[in-house]
C-alpha cells in the first residue's frame, strides 16, 4: 500500500534526477567545446606559446568534465583527480615558460617552422604552403571624392540596380 505523501516524494524525486542530468549534459557540452576549441587551436596555430596554451584549454575541458561526472555521481573522484590535474599544469607552465625564455634567446622567434633542426633524423621536415597573394595588378579600386562634392557619374550608366 502507498502512503498518501509518497506520490509527491517521487514526483520530487525524479524532477532532482531530471535536473542532474540536465545539468550534466551543459557541463559536458561546455567541456567539450572547451576541449575541440583547444584541439582546432593547436592544429591551427604555429606559435608555441598558442600552442601551450590551447593545450592548457584542452586539459580544462577534460578537468570540467571530470567534476561534472563526479558531481552527477555524488562521489570526489573526479574532483580529487583535478586538483592533481592542476597540479601538473603549473608544474608544466612553469618548465614550458623555462623552455620558451630559452628558445627565444636562441634565435629570436617561436616560430614552430623555425625550429625544424629539433627533429630526429628520421623525421621529414614540415613545409608549410603559402597562400599565393592575389593579383591587384588588373583590379580598379573606386577613388572616393571629398565630402561635400558630388562625385562625377555616367548618365548612362542607371545609378541603381532594379534586381536587388
């Protein structure tokens, strides 16, 4: 037999269940473009300090997700995980920041091209296709007249185009 508040108990029940996993699904959503905005940033990026830094970007979409299963799942796990997750990143800052200073003062640039010689000796080198620039020689840029002067126009030429 059913006790006369038991039915409103559950509704409250399942409406927390509903807004758990409602909730769950935002963080991981917001872990996850965290984490593919942090991949398309490191594959598009050449400059190593962009580079860290989308990885940086990645490790705390993986970090949210991590506190959002651990919240969903009523247990520290993921917490405690990202605490050391945190730990490592500053430790790894600080020996990338290191790395940076020491390859700036070596040639002057952080480019990741420029840094090919760093290669093993079975590694083919990366070459980078320029975008060809375009050609202006047959373009004409229309000339803007002062303010306050009407600009000289064709008459025969309509000064509007009926199809837009």
């Amino acid at each position: 037999m059913v006790a006369p508040g038991d039915g409103k108990k559950l509704r409250e029940g399942v409406a927390m269940v509903e807004y758990e996993l409602h909730l769950l699904h935002n963080y991981l959503i917001v872990g996850a473009l965290l984490f593919g905005i942090g991949t398309i940033g490191f594959l598009a990026r050449r400059n190593m300090i962009v580079m860290f830094l989308c990885v940086e970007m990645m490790l705390q979409g993986v970090s949210l997700s991590l506190v959002a299963w651990g919240r969903y799942h009523g247990n520290w796990g993921g917490q405690v995980l990202v605490i050391f997750i945190l730990a490592v990143a500053a430790c790894e800052a600080g020996i990338a920041l290191a790395m940076f200073l020491m390859l700036y003062r070596r040639s002057g640039n952080l480019d990741m091209i420029f840094w090919q010689s760093l290669r093993e000796e079975n590694q083919s080198e990366t070459v980078d296709v320029e975008i060809p620039e375009p050609d202006e020689a047959d373009h004409q840029w229309p000339i803007l007249t002062p303010a306050g002067i009407e600009p000289d126009h064709d008459t025969e030429k309509p000064l509007h185009r009926s199809h837009v």
